[in-house]
C-alpha cells in the first residue's frame, strides 16, 4: 500500500507528517494542478430504488411532522493506525437514500421541516462533493483524495441517480446549530455528529438530555419497525442475495478435495465464498461461519483457522450482501467426505424435521413466535426420546423448565434484510410478539450442537453440530422459502455434493 502524508491544509484527521514523502514545493503544486481534460461527467438516470426511497422517506415525513430529522451515513472505521476498514453505511441512511455500496462516507441525510406544514419536510443530503484541480486535495489527502480512492460523484451526478436535493458537507454546520427540541438524530451512526448535536440542543432547549435520547430512542424503533415489511425492491435484491449465495456453496463444494487436503481448510472455506461475495455482490453480509468438526458447536465461531477432515460436518452459515446492501443468510451442514454417517445423519434429519415444522406453521396472522415454538417441541420431543433429557418433552417445554434448550440455545428465527439480524430496534411487541404480515422477511434456523465434553450426550452423538437455515418472505398464504434452490434433505445433499464433484 503507497504511503504518504501532505504537508498542506488538507491533509487526513489521522495525518502522520514525521514520514510525508508528498513533495510540497510551490513548483509541484503549480504543475500538477494544471493541464487536466476538462469533466464531461454525465448525470445519470435515478437509480431504480430511488423510487421506493422516495416513499420510504415520505411515510417516515408524515410520522414526524414539524420535526427536524439527521440521519448519517457514518464514518468510515479505522482498522489500524491510518489504514480503515471498507465502509458501509448505517442501514437507516441506505434505506432512505437508496445509496448502497457506493455510499459516500460522512454524509448526513437532513429532513427539515417545511415552511409549510403540509408540505412535509425538505430532504437535503450533504455529501463532500469532488474537489477541482486546482485544489491539492486531490493529489494530498490519502482519506478523501481521489489520487488515492478514486473520483468522488458530483453534486449533479449524485442529484441525478438517488432523485434527492443535494448540497456540500459544509451545510451540516448549518443544520446542527440549529438543533434544537425538535431536533431528533439517529445516534448511534456518527458519534462525533451525535455529539455535536447533543451539545447544540442542551444550549437551545430546557427539555432534558434524557428526554432528547429517548426521542432519538424512539426514532431509531421506528426506522426499524418500518422496515418489518419489505417492499418490492427489497425482495428482488434479497432473492438476488440468496442467489448469489447458493452459487457460492456450491463453490465450496467443488473445492473440498483442496479444503480437506489443507491444514486450515475452514480458512479456505471462507475465501472461496468470499471470492463469490466480492464477484457477484458488494461483500459478505457478515463474517462467514465455516465450523467443522466440534467447532460446529461454536455458534458464532469466525476464526476459522482449523482443518476439515474426511468424515466430518462442515458447518457453513454464510451469505452475500449484494450492492444494495442486502444480504443472505443461509447455513448448510454438509458431510466434508460426501456422506453422512449415521450419527449424523439422525442429527441431520432431526435439525429438518424441526425446520419442516416451523415452514409449516407460518403464515400470516400468526406470533413471530410461534415459529420458534414450532421447531422447539421437535427437539424437545427428540432429544427426551433419545434419553437425553431430565424430563419428559412436554415438562420441558414449560416455561420454568427448557432443558432441551441445552442442545439448542439460539433463536429459530430473525428479520433480515439490510442487516443480517434486521430491524432489531424494533419493539417487542413488534417483533417477538408481533403477527406476521406478507412482505415480511426472515430466517428458519434450528440446530442442535452437542458439545464434545457434554456429558448428558452419548458418546456418539460428541462432537456433531448441525443446523440448517432458510430464508423465508410471508406470503398471504404461507412463506415462500427463498432458499429453496439449496438442497435441504440429507439424500438430496448428498447427491448435491456428488454432483458438483463428479
């Protein structure tokens, strides 16, 4: 990676001039600032979620009359020292501007009330715009100069392709001196903006800093309750993500002779869906789960640094985040030596016929859940046949009891959409409590893990851990899987692996 550091007024925030090697002579300045092509940048057709943006701003609008609303992009993340993390943008600013992986960092989305009060709010969105030629920015500053990221979008450009009103970072300053009772921010995006504007309403109002963030509080509940639904934007790209996503388990299975011959196989197991990742989509939508062996009863295990041995399961929870920034998630357990044992298999189908319960169950009218519950009375049920279980299944099941859950400790279902685990600010009473609704997206995701030290398991069941995850959208009648092009069935996966190894 090229290093450097300007000694001029634009330099990055995290500047480390003790090692600048930018020459800084007025000669330079002056030779590399002329003799450019002139800009014929076109401006481009609104994109086609500007559209549902647009709505998703003016329903959000008619909720919160005669209030000013900031909702930022963020920032990007450092990684180390001066070197940053890729940048996405809070969820929240994606959804209301239709900006996804071409998001520009550090831009706010302003919603200010209208002179008017029927007229709404008028939406601007601040972004730092390209600097000209003849600024050094361009050549001097490693965070934001285009001789380091690429050219940045002009305010006409980025006008154009999201269908809103646009003006320079500079404007912020504008909008947060303002800030008063009125104002509400989305807090957790851009802490520095956060307080910036906390300070600026604790000078312009009596109200209470605690009751400032319990209205930021409720803003955020809102944002996440009105993404519950999907709209048809939503569900064309999430169905693209869970494409792209069953084109990169299939990848993996083509590679599991070098998978299994590799001393870090789990390794390669995450950059060959990487690899798909970055090729059909933006990135992964979180850190892939490559679990083998026991490790598959680690329920978040990312480091991914073990083998894959002939014999074993390959646990596999793991999906793309497309441009839009919607993502997959899918988890497949998959023999690594092409066929389950039988141990596994009993395990295998067990984790279906949970899963099976749970499709089988939803449909719109019913608790989120309900779901959950559906898929928990099979483990209870299995586990207690198997002798596992203090109690019989339906003492366990009781509320004061849940022994099973020993075996199976997660959630069977989450929202998903621009975040893998979506809409999580939401109420309670809106989410695990709330009916479901058609356009409603989540996930369907028994498991059972038995740890290779739990004494409560027989010895052969040591070690295994299974769990099969789809992504499933409401419909007025049921759910549609959306992941149904993925082999499910012990048979069907094992055919699956032949096939793509023959």
């Amino acid at each position: 990676m090229a290093s450097s550091d300007a000694q001029t007024t634009t330099t990055a925030p995290r500047a480390t001039s003790n090692r600048s090697t930018l020459p800084a002579a007025s000669a330079f300045q002056e030779y590399i600032g002329a003799n450019w092509a002139e800009r014929t940048d076109a401006v481009p057709p609104a994109r086609e979620q500007a559209a549902y943006a647009a709505a998703r701003r003016a329903k959000l609008s008619a909720l919160y009359a005669g209030k000013r609303l900031i909702v930022p992009a963020g920032n990007a993340k450092v990684r180390s020292n001066d070197t940053d993390f890729p940048f996405r943008a809070h969820s929240a600013f994606s959804w209301l501007t239709g900006w996804g992986g071409d998001a520009e960092p550090d831009s706010v989305l302003v919603f200010e009330p209208a002179s008017d009060a029927a007229e709404g709010h008028l939406v601007t969105l601040y972004f730092r715009e390209r600097a000209g030629r003849d600024s050094n920015e361009f050549y001097s500053n490693p965070q934001i100069g285009e001789f380091w990221i690429g050219a940045r979008p002009s305010a006409a450009q980025v006008s154009g392709d999201l269908g809103l009103t646009t003006a320079g970072i500079a404007g912020v300053a504008d909008v947060i001196a303002a800030a008063g009772a009125d104002t509400i921010v989305v807090r957790d995006a851009d802490a520095g903006l956060t307080q910036a504007v906390d300070a600026a309403r604790d000078g312009a109002t009596d109200v209470t800093a605690a009751d400032l963030a319990s209205a930021d509080a409720e803003f955020a509940r809102t944002l996440s309750e009105l993404r519950l639904v999907k709209d048809d934007f939503e569900l064309a790209e999430l169905r693209a993500a869970v494409a792209a996503t069953q084109r990169g388990f299939e990848d993996v299975i083509r590679a599991l002779p070098e998978i299994t011959a590799h001393v870090r196989g789990e390794r390669l197991v995450e950059g060959v869906f990487y690899t798909r990742a970055r090729g059909d989509g933006n990135a992964v939508g979180y850190d892939t789960i490559a679990a083998a062996g026991p490790h598959a009863c680690i329920l978040h295990w990312t480091r991914n640094d073990g083998p894959v041995l002939p014999g074993e399961l390959i646990l596999i929870d793991a999906g793309v985040e497309v441009e839009s920034l919607y993502t997959a998630d899918i988890t497949r357990t998959l023999p690594a030596s092409g066929t389950f044992s039988d141990a596994q298999r009993l395990v295998y189908e067990t984790v279906r016929e949970a899963a099976d319960a749970a499709f089988a169950i939803a449909r719109p009218g019913i608790r989120f859940r309900e779901v959950h519950a559906a898929a928990m009375a099979v483990i209870a049920r299995r586990t207690a046949e198997w002798g596992l279980l203090p109690v019989t299944a339906e003492e366990a099941l009781e509320a004061d009891q849940q022994q099973h859950r020993r075996y199976m400790v997660h959630g069977t279902s989450h929202h998903l959409g621009l975040d893998v685990h979506d809409c999580a600010a939401a109420r309670r009473e809106m989410y695990h409590d709330g009916l479901l609704e058609p356009g409603m997206v989540f996930t369907i995701e028994p498991g059972l893990y038995f740890q290779p030290d739990d004494l409560t398991a027989p010895e052969h069941l040591r070690g295994i851990g299974v769990r099969i995850e789809d992504d499933v959208v409401v419909t007025e009648g049921g759910v549609e899987s959306l992941s149904a092009g993925i082999p499910r069935t012990a048979d069907e996966v094992e055919a699956w692996i032949a096939a793509l190894r023959s």
